[in-house]
C-alpha cells in the first residue's frame, strides 16, 4: 500500500490534479492517509453525501487486506 496509490486516485476526480497532497502516518492500528486538495475540490473529493470518498477508502482498504494491513483515508480540510 502507497502513497501513490492514494495520490492518483484523488487526481483522477479534481481539476487541480497538482494541488493533490498526501501524507502517510502509520501507528500500531495500521496507516492513515491525509489527502490534502484544493478548496474548489474538496466537494468533488468528498462526493454527495460522501460517496465519492467512501469509495476511495473502498478500494484502498481493499488494497491494504491483501497485505493483512489496515488503511485510512481522511481529507483535510483547512
């Protein structure tokens, strides 16, 4: 599971592909991403009624099983 990961599935869904940040923090319970995106993104990140990222951590929860670890994904917003 990667960083790189995470970070082309975000660009995949916003306009400004290089304000996409993510940042890793892994701890006992597993790893955690923070995606950080523009302003103007954060709705197409967070989708209607949290869709869109509900499927992001999907699928790299999905990713990360296969490795018997355990995946987070959150979006920061400032």
């Amino acid at each position: 599971m990667s960083v790189e990961l995470v970070q082309h599935l975000v660009e995949l869904l916003v306009a400004e592909p290089e304000a996409v940040t993510v940042e890793e923090q892994k701890d006992r319970d597993g790893s955690t991403y923070f995606v950080r995106v523009s302003p103007n993104d954060v709705g197409k990140v967070i989708g209607k009624n949290g869709r869109v990222i509900q499927a992001v951590r999907f699928v790299v929860s999905a990713v990360s099983s296969k490795n018997r670890q355990k995946a987070f994904v959150k979006v920061v917003t400032d």
